[in-house]
C-alpha cells in the first residue's frame, strides 16, 4: 500500500474550467515561482482570468501547473502541513474572497534513483542551470528512508505535487472532484 500520491488533474473529468497565469496587480510576477517549492514574497492582489469557462473546481491547477484551491482546502493543507504551505488569495475571474494559490515550500529528495526510471538533463541539452536535475521521470519510486511532510514538491522534478495518504484521505471527504491521485512506489 502506497503512502504518497502524485496529485494532479483528472484529464477525464467532463468540462472542467481552465485557468491562466497568476497575475499581480501591483507587481510583475512570473508565476512558475509557485512551483518552486521554496517560500514566496509576493506584494499585492493576485488575480487568474478564467480562460475557458466549465466547471468551477476546489484543487485546480492555472498555467505553468500553479495549484489553486479554495479557501476549504487550504485550509486542508494547513491543517496537515502548516510548515509546507504557503496561501496567497487570489481572485479567480469575477470570483473574489474564495480561492488561493497554494505554495507548497518544502522539497524533498525523495527519488530512489537505483529504482526509478528517469532522464537527467544534460551539457548538450543547452541548459546548464538544469543540468544534473530530472528531464523526464518515468517511474516515480521513493526512497524508503524518507520521512517527508504531508505535502511536498520532488527535489529536482518539482512540477510534481506529492500528498500524503492522510491528506489524500482528508481532502477526498470533501467532496473533492475533478483531480487524479496516482500511488507512488515506496
């Protein structure tokens, strides 16, 4: 039995809405840093344009993967990481005072690289600030040594949202819809 989840969108949830970047009104932000895995500063309201219209959903990623919640299951995620999440609110389209960007700030080395199937970037890929860091993970197996928080982001893969099966539990008794859970080897 599996104790961590690959949280990400269900792809076969029936007319899901579509979010765009984060946006700030007082500052310019690139809004990947929400997938950085590392605490933010952001000064100002932050704002998301709906881009295609459908089904308002509780856990929800806009562009560039950034997670987006309500303020219920923010509250989730604070309940069991107060120390790996960050909130920020945000006004999604005309929906004000309901939903945050949730920051995850913790990062774990988690991969078990002897198990896992994955590629590293490269010298000749062209990116030398990646070089060393995860390419393609095509098996996610953790270590067994690992004592992660409920919540987390994968050292060197951290577009990856890892749950624990607790908040995995947690956020599934309200009612959350609209997201796929994938067990991760361990």
């Amino acid at each position: 039995m599996s104790t961590y989840f690959d949280l990400d969108w269900d792809p076969d949830f029936p007319n899901p809405w579509w979010l765009g970047e984060v946006e700030c009104e007082t500052e310019a932000v690139d809004c990947r840093i929400f997938t950085y895995g590392a605490p933010q500063k952001v000064h100002g309201p932050l704002t998301i344009p709906v881009t295609d219209d459908g089904t308002a959903l509780e856990l929800t990623f806009a562009a560039f993967s950034v997670p987006v919640v309500t303020r219920e299951m923010g509250e989730v995620f604070q309940q069991y990481a107060p120390e790996a999440v960050e909130r920020f609110p945000v006004t999604v389209g005309n929906i004000k005072n309901t939903y945050e960007v949730l920051n995850v700030t913790q990062t774990v080395d988690a991969v078990d690289r002897a198990r896992a199937g994955f590629e590293l970037w490269k010298p000749e890929h062209g990116r030398p600030d990646k070089v060393g860091t995860f390419l393609q993970l095509h098996r996610m197996v953790f270590r067994r040594d690992i004592q992660p928080p409920h919540v987390f982001r994968i050292k060197g893969w951290e577009i990856a949202l890892v749950v624990s099966r607790d908040l995995l539990e947690a956020l599934k008794a309200r009612d959350l819809r609209g997201n796929k859970f994938r067990a991760i080897e361990q």
